[in-house]
C-alpha cells in the first residue's frame, strides 16, 4: 500500500492508518531528511526481527538506530551526558545518527550491543508518525548492503521493490542518496565514524 503525505501538512487521516499498521506490528518505509528508511514500532520486538531478517541485519553485529520526535523522550533510551547532550541540541534536528550508550527501556535485541543510535530527522512526516506512536520508530537506511540504489530515491519504485515485503510505503516525495553522518558519543571522545549529509557544527 502507497500513501501519499505531503511534509507542511500531513492529513491526520493518512498518519492514522500509518499509526495502526505500527500498533499492529507491521513494517512502513518512509522518508527522512536523508534517504528512505525502513522501521516499525521500535518496543515491538517481532516487528524489529522481522526487519532484522528482511535486511539481513544480525543485530549482534549492528548497530540499531531508533528515531525520536525530540530530544525530550532520548535519555529514556539513552545514557546522555551533558556536554553530548548539548552537542544533539546544536544539530537535531537534522541528517545525523548519534551512537550512545543504550538504558534498560530498549528490548534486549538493541542491548546486545548495549549501543543504539538515535535519529531525530529534519523531516515532519516521520517525527509526526513518532509523536502520534508514542514510541521511538526503528530506523534502517532502504539500501542494499552499503549501495544506496538510485531506485531508493523514488516512492513509487522502492513500493514496487518492497511493496510485497513491507506493510505500507509512504510517498513523502523524492529522497535523497546521501545518508547520515554517524556519531559515536559512547566513548570519550565524540568521533565521526561516516560523514555523510550533515555537517556536524561543535557544541
């Protein structure tokens, strides 16, 4: 299923049919500030195997990333220091992927890591289908291995890829191909482990 939403003002009545196939454990690709991703509710932990599997992602090797509303609700799922917090503000939202020390609230598929990655893009329709869920959504880039394909960038094309594999699909307009730029803040140094779209601007 394609639903089309528009950034400035998404109809209420199309993120509610998107806030019940979450509800209901099912999986949506949607867009962000970067490239298409793919997530479900990210507390549901058969939604999150299942795209595990879909992606081919052993979650013992990778980092999984959630996306926020705000910085609010992160230190729920997230140890945040000051001096990192303060960094988050300066650039979220926007095209960036903090690694942090996961808390106890995640299910135990992000603590085999004990990181996760949080994400609050600069993109309405994903932070409104976040703020309706009540949950974080769990974010991984529509890509195949490390290629993001030219397809990816086009709504209607990733739902003829994906349309079968996926619950729902949503045309938020052309993406882009250039993903986030990955933070890691876990340890005592903040280091930039990809560069990507954002650039980062110091606390």
């Amino acid at each position: 299923m394609l639903i089309k939403l528009y950034e400035q003002n998404p109809s209420q009545k199309e993120i509610d049919k998107i806030i019940d196939v979450l509800k209901d454990g099912g999986i949506i690709i949607y867009p962000t500030d970067t490239v298409y991703a793919m997530g479900c509710d990210a507390l549901n932990i058969r939604a999150v195997e299942r795209i595990c599997k879909i992606k081919g992602i052993n979650p013992q090797k990778v980092n999984l990333s959630i996306i926020c509303n705000d910085l609010s609700g992160i230190s729920e799922y997230a140890k945040v220091s000051n001096s990192v917090f303060k960094l988050m503000k300066k650039n979220l939202p926007g095209p960036f992927t903090f690694i942090l020390n996961a808390t106890n609230s995640l299910p135990k598929i992000y603590k085999n890591r004990k990181e996760v990655g949080i994400r609050v893009p600069g993109n309405t329709i994903i932070r409104t289908i976040v703020q309706e869920l009540g949950n974080p959504v769990l974010s991984t880039s529509v890509r195949d291995k490390d290629d993001i394909l030219e397809y990816s960038t086009d709504p209607e094309l990733i739902e003829e890829e994906y349309g079968k594999t996926v619950d729902l699909v949503i045309d938020g307009g052309y993406g882009g191909l250039e993903p986030s730029t990955v933070v890691d803040c876990t340890g005592d140094e903040i280091e930039i482990v990809r560069q990507g779209k954002g650039e980062l601007i110091p606390a």
